[in-house]
C-alpha cells in the first residue's frame, strides 16, 4: 500500500531530482511504501522442563507425575515448515480482526460469516494454523497437541471458497483435526508410536467421507499411545511421538483425559472447528469431560473403522468431538455411511441428517435416570439434575445393578493381537516393518528410554494371553449380556429415555453393550477442573440423546473456554 501524502511531500521536494533522475523518483516511491505484513514463526527450541517434573513428582495424581514432557522425537520446527509456507501473508492484525467470526463460534455461524462474504474458507484455515502456531511455539502455552500438518490445507480451502454451492453439507470447508490413529492420506500415522513413525496410509474410511463432503483435514493430534492400551499407570496423554498432552484448563494440574487427549485439548483451546477421536471404553468421553466440550461415543457399528489402528474390532469406534451438541451432529451426519470392508456397519445410514430438528426437544416430559450413587457424591451432578427437573423433566433416582465385567482385559488382549496385525498387512505403508504385538516389543526394547519410558506392560500382557477364540466368543457374549444389562433394567423398569452419568464413569458397561454416550460440559470444580454431565441410550439413539444434550445445553449454557486460550 502506498502512503501518498508521504509520496506527495517527497515528489514537491525533489522536484530536481524529478527532472534529471527517474531511477531515484522510482527509489522515493519504493521507500515510501508500507511493507506487506509477513508472519515468520520463530525457531522451536527445546525449554527446560526439569523445574516442571519437579513440580509434579508430588501430584495426588500419581499417573500426573511424569518422567518427561517434550517428545524426543518429533521436532516441532518440522511443523512449522508445513504451516510458515501456508500463512506467510497473514499477520496478527488480520488474526485479531477475524477473531470475533471464528473464536468459539459455531459451525452455522461461521457459514453464515462466509455466506455473507465476511470470511472465507481460506481465511478460516488460516485463521487456525496462525493460532496453533501461535500457542504451541509458546513453551509457557503449548498444550504439546499437534503432531502433524496439512501442508495442502490453505490450497484446498481456496479450491472450496471457488467451488460452493448451497447444497454443500455444513461440514464443507470446516477444518478438522483427526486423533492420529486415523488414516490419512499424506499425513503419517503413528499411533503415537515410534514403530509407526513412516507410516503413510490411505486415507480411513471416515477421512473419505469427511472429504466427499468438503471438509478440510487440518491435520493429526497427539493421543495415549497405542490408544492407551501399551502401559499400565502411565499418564493419559503420553506418547513417545508427541510427548506428553497438556490440559488447556491447567497446565500440569489437570489430566487430559485419554486417549483422545490431542482432539480434546484442541477442541478446549479452538484449534480447530472439530475434532475426530476414537473409543474402546472412555477414550471421547474423558477428554470430552477433562477439557469441557462434547463428546459422542457412537453404537459400535454405526461409523466404520477401517483404516484407523485398533484395539478391539469388537468395542473399537470413532466418534466427533465438538465444543457444542449441534457441531456434533453436524460432524456425525459427515461421518456416516455403510462400509463394505468394516462388516460390522452394517447400518446404511447415508442420508441420516442428525442436526434435523435438533432444537425441537423441550426437557419437559423426558424421563432420565439418575443414579443415587452420583447424586450423594457429587455436587455438579446434583445441581445439573434438579436444573433438568425444574425444566420439567421427570428425574427417577435409581440405584444401578451390580454386574461383572469379568474378562473386559481380556477382550482387548485377544481382539488386539489379531486386530492390529490385520491393521498392519491391509492399511500401513511398506515402510512399516512390525507386524505383529511381538515385533512392537522387541522394537521398543532397543531403546526403551526412548520409545518406551514408561514400560510397555499392557502389550507384554496381551503376548502372554493364551486365551483361545472359543473361549473369548464366551467372553464377549457374557460383557454384552453383563453391560445390558446394567442400563437395560432401569430404563425398562421406570421407561426411561436415558440414563445419566458423570465424564467416562459407566464407559466400560456402555462399551461392552454397544450403547451410544454423549457428554456434554455441566460445570467446573472449585479447582477449574471441568466436568461433564453423560447421557447413556440404547443401541442407535443417537439423534435421541444429541437432542436431550442440546436441550440441556441450551438450558445450562456451562461451557466456558480456558481463560488463558
């Protein structure tokens, strides 16, 4: 931009000059002119965190007292290489000005904004990238949740900004951040492990669908490694490739909740407009609850899980994890559809539109089970109940079954140990050498300080495991029935829409009967901790239990970001 009163005083000064020297008129012009705003993200150096460790080596929370907090792997300038190129002309003003259309706010909100020409999609994604870098470049912020990023992000985004229509799905254009044990295509797939560190697979089935309707893969977020199912008592959060999450809400004081650690934290602290994580038993709903935003455990079967890392073929699913209920199920409907390779969708759901009608549910006459267990112990819990109650549902307090998950362990050691090898020879790339739960071990054993600091315990466990498929069919059979049976006999008893819960506490029974979870923030301790409130349905209830929690959030409205993000 040129500043011309500046020109102007110049050219009537140097009117010689004007005459005899156009080389230097072309030089005052040159000079008088404002530079272009250019964004450099200033070199990563690795800070001391000995002071921190101390800090922590008395935590109430033992798993809290952590042996390290920088990944010894992943070199966080290598991120930034795929994010300088991408905002190099976006500056700090541009991102404070753009803030009040893109900070917190919802995805039909941030449609509208670009429908209405004040933001753009390119403008979005810069929006995030200039963000994450901004946070996670900061030693005294940095959340250590990004792993990897798109390189291609802003170049798609301006592709979408030229190519809208109005029968885009609501997804289209939103940037989305992925739990890096979900495939993508020219993005690696870790796991968190440093076994899987070159691993470039196609792109999940899920990724496919996010695509077909326009979304934009931002990039992977850090997770417990292995889905946090590779160590016993070790942090959540952890992983030898992206070192150790931290919780936006308190740095090093609160959990992160796992194994969706990275899509919570970076939901908490809008480093995305959604986020994919993925559940066996309580991997969305804690962090979901640790890091206040919502979280949807899907029925096992009602999203596909090919081409994501597994634990368990028979509990695994992934699920959307948003900062309100309606992105969640705007994020869902994205996601859903019959997978020929994962024989276990075998629910057609295509044209399910989860945001129809989503408002249309008032409280009033909904019936909800409240466990008294939950209403002795727990405060938020309490007051969340009669806040519903006053709304006018129909609250039946009840006191749970007693069931036996007897052989829950188990399960997972025997799904995984055929699971992941079969994850292996169909979807890693040919860089990848492992293929099976031994060759993880053996891998690791090389250099455990760095690629297992924290034991590897869980893994040992499942190669020890001599449990035969006969045997485990009687296993399987006996947690379903079990899990059922723990929600199943309230609901029918008093006719119930849904049960309610606390964060990932009823996870393992919710799990192993397949029913689908939604969290939704209800408040914070004394502390600043966050906590949600769960709404637990029967088998397919999705769209049910997204319309109870919008209901509830509406009436509650708890949600508060993280005052220092």
């Amino acid at each position: 931009m040129l500043n011309s009163n500046l020109s102007l005083n110049l050219i009537k000064s140097n009117s010689t000059i004007l005459k005899y020297s156009p080389i230097a008129l072309f030089l005052i012009i040159l000079l008088s002119c404002e530079p272009s705003p250019v964004t450099i993200i200033p070199v990563w150096k690795t800070y001391d965190e000995a002071t921190y460790l101390s800090e922590n080596a008395d935590h109430p929370i033992k798993r809290m007292q952590y042996k390290l907090i920088q990944s010894k792997v992943l070199d966080k300038n290598d991120i930034w290489k795929n994010i300088q190129p991408q905002i190099s002309d976006f500056s700090e003003e541009e991102y404070n000005a753009l803030s009040p259309l893109i900070y917190e706010n919802e995805i039909l909100k941030i449609q509208q904004h670009i429908k209405d020409k004040k933001l753009s999609y390119e403008k979005l994604t810069k929006w995030y990238l200039y963000r994450i870098a901004k946070y996670e470049n900061d030693s005294t912020k940095t959340l250590h949740t990004i792993i990897a990023i798109n390189p291609n992000a802003v170049s798609e985004a301006k592709k979408l900004d030229n190519n809208r229509s109005e029968n885009d799905h609501p997804i289209y254009g939103m940037p989305i951040l992925l739990k890096d044990n979900i495939d993508a295509k020219n993005i690696n797939t870790t796991a968190g492990a440093i076994a899987l560190k070159d691993n470039r697979a196609n792109d999940a089935f899920i990724v496919q669908k996010l695509k077909s309707n326009g979304a934009i893969i931002l990039g992977k977020v850090n997770l417990s490694e292995w889905a946090y199912f590779f160590c016993s008592g070790c942090p959540v959060g952890y992983s030898a490739i992206g070192g150790q999450t931290l919780n936006p809400y308190g740095r090093m004081k609160f959990e992160t909740g796992g194994s969706s650690s990275g899509s919570g934290t970076a939901m908490a602290a809008n480093y995305a407009v959604a986020a994919i994580g993925t559940e066996t038993s309580g991997s969305i709903l804690s962090p979901s609850g640790q890091n206040s935003i919502v979280g949807l455990k899907p029925t096992v079967g009602l999203l596909s899980r090919s081409g994501i890392v597994p634990i368990s073929s028979t509990l695994d699913t992934p699920g959307p994890m948003t900062r309100t209920v309606m992105d969640n199920a705007i994020l869902l409907s994205a996601l859903v559809g019959k997978d020929q390779m994962d024989t276990s969708t075998v629910i057609s759901s295509d044209n399910k539109d989860y945001l129809a009608n989503l408002g249309s549910l008032s409280l009033r006459g909904i019936r909800l089970g409240a466990n008294i267990n939950f209403l002795e112990s727990d405060s938020l819990y309490k007051s969340a109940v009669e806040k519903m109650k006053t709304a006018g549902a129909e609250i039946v307090e009840f006191e749970p079954e007693k069931v036996n998950l007897d052989g829950f362990l188990t399960l997972l050691n025997i799904d995984m140990k055929f699971d992941l090898p079969s994850y292996l020879v169909t979807n890693a790339s040919q860089e990848v050498k492992i293929r099976s739960i031994k060759d993880v071990i053996d891998f690791n054993l090389k250099d455990t300080l760095i690629r297992a600091p924290y034991g590897q315990d869980l893994f040992e466990g499942i190669v020890n495991d001599s449990t035969t498929q006969v045997q485990l069919a009687v296993i399987k059979d006996s947690l379903k029935i079990n899990g059922k049976k723990y929600f199943d006999v309230p609901m029918e008893k008093y006719k119930l829409d849904a049960i309610l819960s606390i964060n990932n506490y009823n996870a393992g029974q919710a799990a192993v009967a397949h029913y689908p979870c939604l969290t939704v923030p209800m408040g914070y301790k004394i502390t600043g901790e966050p906590v949600n409130i769960t709404f637990i349905g029967q088998t397919l209830q999705e769209q049910k239990l997204l319309k109870i929690g919008y209901a509830f959030e509406q009436l509650t409205k708890s949600r508060i970001p993280p005052s220092d993000y």
